[in-house]
C-alpha cells in the first residue's frame, strides 16, 4: 500500500487486532502523520466498517492533551482510515517489558493523565472499552501519556445483521485481544458505563505498579474466573506503595461499579491527595521509618531546642551589653576619681619649672589605685604631653605623643572609651578623663581595664545556659515519650479491633471504663460492631444472587483454536 487517500504512505510502524498503522505524509498540509487502516477481512462486512468510521468520528471530537488528536477519517477504495497525530515515545506495554516496574510518583502521574482524560471523555458521552497498556503511549520524557483507540472497541459490538451473520466478536476474542484489563461487567457482557474504563485503569496502574498483571491467568476462561471473583494478589513493592494509593487502586479494581469511583473526576481528586501526600513524605526518596511516638518526641524536642536557642541568644545578648555598659561605669568612674584627686597637684606643678615640680604624691596615688585587680594600668599626663605618673615606672618622664598628636590635652571635657589591642592580643578598654580645675584643663587621666574578663564571665553563663537547655530538653523528650506512649496505648487497641472487625471477626466489643475522647471513641466503635451484627448483609454482588453461575465453555479439542472461549451467566 502506498497511499491512503491523499496520504502518502511511508512505512508499516504497526498493528492491532482490527487495523495496521503506517507512518505517512499529508503533501496537502507538509505533515507527518499516522494512518490506522481497517484490515481487509473487516472491511468485507460493511457493518465494521461503518461502525468504524462512526466511532472514529465521535472520537475525532475530543480534544484533550492525553488523548490521541484525530485529524481526519475517511474511506479509500473501501478501506477505512483514521489520520491522527504521530506520537513519539513508546507503548506502555513495551515500556513496562524494559523497566518491570514504575516508580511511584510516575504511576501517580500517569494515574492522574488517565483519570482527567477519561473523565473528559465520559463527559462527552464516550467511553473507551479498552483501557490497556498497549492503548497508552508513554512520551519519550518518560511522564506524559496520550490514549489511543478511544471508541473503536464499540465496533467489536456489532449490530443486529452481524449477529445473524455469526460475524460479531466479543471483548474476549480477537478483536480486543487478551481480556486481561477488561472490567467484571464487561466479562459479563452487561451494560457498562465510564466506570468500567475505572477498573481497567485500576488493573493498568496495579501492574505500573508491581511490574505484574492484576489477572494472570493464561487462558481466556482462567481470566474471565478471575476477572469476576478473585481480587489480585496484595501490592507489594519496595519501596512500599503508600497505603492511600493502594487503596484507590483496590476501590477501582472492585467487582461492583458502585463501590468504584464515581467518575475520572473523583479519582483525579484522590491521585491529587495522594500525590500531595507524596511530594511531603516521599519526595526525597526516603520514607520516614521512625515511629509516630519517635516522631512525636523528636518534634518536641526540636521545638524546645528552638525555643531554648531563642530565648537563650536574646539572654545572652542582653547580658553581653550589660555587663560592658557596667564596665565602662565602672571604668569612667575610676578615671573621674583619679582625675578629681589629681587636679590640684597638675595645677600647681602647671606653672612651675620642670626641675621645680612635684609629682610624687600623684605617684603614690596611682601606686595605689593601680593596684585593684581590675585595673591593666593607670597614666597622669601633664598639658605637654609628658606622663609625669604612671602604674609602669619606665614609663615616667616620657611623651604620650599619640595624645599630643591627637589634641586631646587640651580643650577636651568628659571621658572618652575606646577599646585597645595589645602586642600579646589581649583587648582592654581605654578610658581617657581630662584634668580640668576650674574649666581648664591641665592634662588627662588614662584607665586601662581587661575586656576579656567579661569574656570569661559571658562564656560561663552561655555554658550553665547550655548546660540547662539541655536538662531540660531531656525532661521535655522523656515527658513526651511518656505521654505519647500513653496517648498510643488505647489507639493500639482500637486499631487491633478494626482490623479484627475488616476481617470479620464483630463478635466482640472494646470494654472499658474511660470517661473521655477515647472512651467515646470505643463506644462508637462498640456501636459500629452493634450495627454490623444486627444487619448481617451479605457483601458480595454473588452472595445475594446465589443462583447465578459464570459458565466458561472452551471450545472443542479438535475445533479451530481461534475460536474464543463463549461465556454466559446461567441462573441455576
């Protein structure tokens, strides 16, 4: 075949049961695309092939980012066709032939592509009829998923003419190919709706999922068995699938279409939930493994960390500009008391001639100031700038030029602080006072005093600081370990019950004597157990009809093999 139409036809890229797909060119429009032609057994029967190009054409209405876009359908030389987009990427079965299995956070958002393009389609009164892996085109970014084939298993249907014709194939014949992701109610050839798409979506992210079918079974009938009255074996995987989405995939693959979701839309919100919960807990590859009572006490102590933290930097940064403000008091102080003392004598001594003045008793006063601890040392500097008394002897008789220098021997009032490094590193506050006698000055006194004692004093207190936060953020960790395992007790007796009650097992109720939210929380359950007993339903759709048997009749040894296995409901 070299052309379609106006299509001209490059490659054969593939087939299904009903049609072949070949690569092709549109020279009307300088596109490439691709052209799904009906096979020709098919178009012998003029009821497929008017079937074929009807659902065809209801399905080119849907336009929807996961969902194949049709471009044209027609009929060449009596064969069929629909033109639609040429997707790069792969099937998803082939896909799931080269991992085994999908991450997690893929098949969430593989769940929530297929959930919002279904819904759209049942919106629009279109329902697919055969959700499978090969239907779905994995992008080659590995995410994104386009739907094929939307409406066509309608055609496999017939009508009223093909069935008089014996030309009508079920959904378990050959038309569909293998019946593993087809609903209860289709196997049952009952009237199906979008929740049937649902089911085959749940049997597609069950396998995304654990890297094998749902329904496994190697012959029609084994599937159709187990398809209508065996749940899949339990998901597990490792890492281990979230309980939330192992419970959507449960409620879609549910015998019954009333226990499924109620739409594409409901479900979308679910994958939606547990894709949030995903991101929050998951996302980092690694699921949290501590305990909730671990969990609990941890939380409680970080928070006390972070509180303790806070309230002990504001302390102690208070503290800090505290004790400094208190230095320099001090410091002023001593170097006011100094200068006092001393004005009179640097007065007197201020117009007499070197040889002639006295400093001596100066000396000795500073002999004796000097001597306090908190003092590095203590200098009297005349108006020239000559220390004429000092804690450091050799110092005396020399010129202080930095305070010459700056100007600060006259003409300055009140007393300046500053800080100093010294030659061994050790920082000290320098406090300078004038000598001033009745508004004049007649030299300065300086005051060294040591910082790194309000070092040593700040380092002590941020210590016991330490020492306490972590007193008490051990009491407050082994406070809430306590009280959590206290909290967890009578939870872990409720949750013994439920699942004694998921089981079955409602024959007995929690006693109790508890007067508060847990004792209300047993007597509901108790209540729930009540209930349950009193009404005793049955919980299964073969339960309350318990005449009815799914008969699977296979086809004769000696008949021919292609031939699918029939398969009716019988009321006994």
């Amino acid at each position: 075949m070299k052309r379609v139409g106006r299509y001209e036809i490059e490659a054969r890229i593939g087939q299904g049961a009903m049609a072949e797909v070949y690569r092709a060119y549109d020279p009307k429009i300088d596109r490439v695309l691709a052209i799904k032609v009906l096979k020709q057994e098919y178009c012998e029967n003029p009821e497929y092939a008017s079937r074929f190009i009807r659902e065809a054409r209801a399905a080119g209405a849907l336009s929807h980012p996961n969902i194949v876009t049709i471009y044209d359908v027609g009929d060449a030389s009596g064969y069929p066709y629909i033109a639609m987009e040429l997707l790069a990427g792969e099937s998803l079965d082939n896909a799931l032939l080269a991992r085994g299995q999908f991450g997690i956070g893929t098949v969430l958002g593989i769940g929530q592509q297929l959930a919002d393009a279904l819904n759209y389609a049942h919106a629009m009164g279109i329902v697919h009829r055969d959700i499978k892996p090969s239907n779905i085109i994995l992008g080659q970014d590995g995410r994104s998923i386009k739907i094929l084939d939307f409406g066509i298993a309608r055609v496999a249907e017939g009508g009223a003419e093909a069935q008089k014709e014996g030309l009508m194939m079920t959904q378990m014949g050959q038309v569909l190919g293998t019946p593993r992701y087809m609903s209860p109610e289709q196997a049952l050839s009952r009237e199906i709706d979008g929740r049937s798409d649902l089911f085959s979506v749940g049997a597609v992210l069950y396998e995304l999922l654990t890297g094998r079918p749902a329904f496994n079974g190697n012959s029609i009938a084994t599937l159709a068995v187990q398809i209508t009255q065996h749940e899949p074996s339990p998901i597990n995987t490792d890492p281990a699938c979230p309980r939330g989405l192992e419970f959507i995939v449960k409620k879609l693959l549910d015998k019954k279409p009333e226990r499924r979701f109620s739409s594409g839309g409901t479900l979308l919100e679910a994958l939606k939930r547990e894709r949030e919960n995903y991101d929050a807990v998951y996302a980092d590859g690694r699921r949290r493994r501590l305990s909730l009572q671990l969990r609990l006490t941890l939380s409680a102590c970080a928070i006390s960390i972070v509180c303790l933290f806070a309230a002990g930097s504001f302390v102690v940064g208070h503290q800090d500009k505290t004790m400094e403000r208190l230095a320099i008091t001090s410091g002023s102080s001593i170097a006011s008391f100094v200068a006092t003392n001393n004005a009179l004598n640097a007065v007197e001594n201020s117009p007499l001639p070197e040889e002639e003045q006295d400093w001596l008793n100066v000396q000795a006063f500073i002999n004796s100031a000097s001597s306090d601890p908190n003092v590095t040392d203590m200098t009297v500097v005349d108006r020239q700038g000559v220390i004429r008394a000092a804690s450091d002897l050799s110092l005396v008789g020399t010129i202080n030029k930095e305070l010459k220098d700056q100007g600060r021997l006259t003409g300055d009032s009140g007393v300046r602080v500053s800080t100093v490094k010294g030659m061994d590193g050790v920082e000290t506050f320098r406090f300078t006072h004038p000598i001033t006698y009745s508004g004049l000055n007649f030299g300065v006194v300086e005051v060294g005093m040591p910082k790194n004692e309000l070092r040593s004093a700040a380092g002590y207190m941020r210590n016991m600081l330490i020492i306490l936060a972590v007193l008490v953020v051990a009491m407050v960790g082994c406070l809430s370990y306590i009280a959590t395992r206290t909290l967890l007790l009578p939870l872990r007796r409720l949750k013994v019950a439920l699942r004694d009650a998921a089981g079955g097992d409602v024959d007995f109720l929690i006693s109790h004597q508890r007067k508060d939210e847990f004792g209300e929380l047993y007597d509901s359950f108790n209540a729930f157990a009540v209930s349950v007993q009193s009404r005793g339903e049955p919980d299964s759709e073969m339960a309350a009809r318990p005449n009815e048997t799914v008969i699977l009749s296979q086809p004769d040894e000696n008949a021919d093999t292609s031939t699918p296995a029939k398969l009716a409901v019988v009321s006994q």
